[in-house]
C-alpha cells in the first residue's frame, strides 16, 4: 500500500515540514510576496500551508472577510509595528491620556522644601534634563518611594490648578 496522498499540494505541504527555517523563509517570499519577520519554524509552515491551500481552493467568503473585519475595529492596538514598515506613528494609534496637560504645560511642584518642574512632552517627561516615560516613575524618584504621578502632581484631579 502506498502512504503518498495522491494531491500534489498535500504532498508539496508534506514536504514544508522538511525544509529548514532558511528555506521556509525563501518560499514565504514566494507565496505572500514579502519577507517574514519570523524565523518560528511551525508559524512560517502554517502560514505558507494555510496560503498555498487558499490560492489553490479559493480564501475566505465574503461573509467570513466582513465579520473578520468587524472583530479587528474593535482588537487591541498593535504595539510593534512590522519591521518594512517606514513609518507608523504608534502614538497616533493608541489614544494621549486625556488627564494630561497639553504638551510644553510645565508641572510644578513643591516636595520636602524644593520646587520640581517637569515638562510634558509628546511622548513623556523631562525633569532636569532626563526624560521620564510615566509621570509615577518620576514622581517616584522625587519622593524616593512608590507615587501614583498623577496625584503627586495633582494633574486630572478635582480642582487642580
């Protein structure tokens, strides 16, 4: 009895589990028209089997691509951008806390007898000369033990200034 399926592209898809990462890569190129970023050997042998099986059969229905797309309004932002990309501005996909003061607004604040100016910039802080990510980390240096930043520098708070 002979164990070789009798379609060619199961047997081509049998083979992908052979080849080496390398070659995964090489015949990703091939079928999607662009490099992966993945050197996954499973990941790159799905994708290529999943794509070779929809040229050959057709891909999703039209109903199956519009629920598709509706579930993706509504995903998670995608942090990393893909490596081809030439520019994605990821602080224009994830929203600015709306607690935040305008950019270029200098917080000020007194703490233990000194004044601390800290300056919003577009993507954090700057304090003396060093930028900060979150205002707690910096709120946190200032104090020498764990703030919340927001409350430390009284911002999105009632009656703050």
């Amino acid at each position: 009895m002979n164990d070789t399926p009798a379609d060619p592209l199961i047997r081509e898809i049998l083979a992908l589990r052979e080849l080496p990462v390398s070659a995964l890569r090489e015949r990703y190129l091939a079928v999607f028209g662009e490099e992966s970023t993945s050197r996954n050997k499973d990941y790159l042998f799905k994708r290529i089997a999943y794509r070779m099986q929809e040229q050959r059969y057709g891909g999703l229905s039209p109903r199956a691509k519009a629920r598709a797309s509706e579930l993706a309004d509504k995903a998670p932002v995608r942090r990393r951008p893909p490596r081809n990309v030439a520019s994605v501005s990821i602080v224009e996909a994830s929203a600015r806390d709306p607690r935040l003061p305008d950019v270029g607004t200098v917080l000020r604040r007194e703490f233990r007898g000194e004044v601390h100016e800290v300056r919003v910039l577009t993507e954090g802080f700057e304090y003396r000369g060093e930028r900060f990510a979150s205002l707690s980390t910096l709120a946190t240096k200032i104090a020498g033990s764990r703030w919340n930043g927001f409350l430390f520098f009284k911002v999105g708070a009632k009656g703050a200034a």
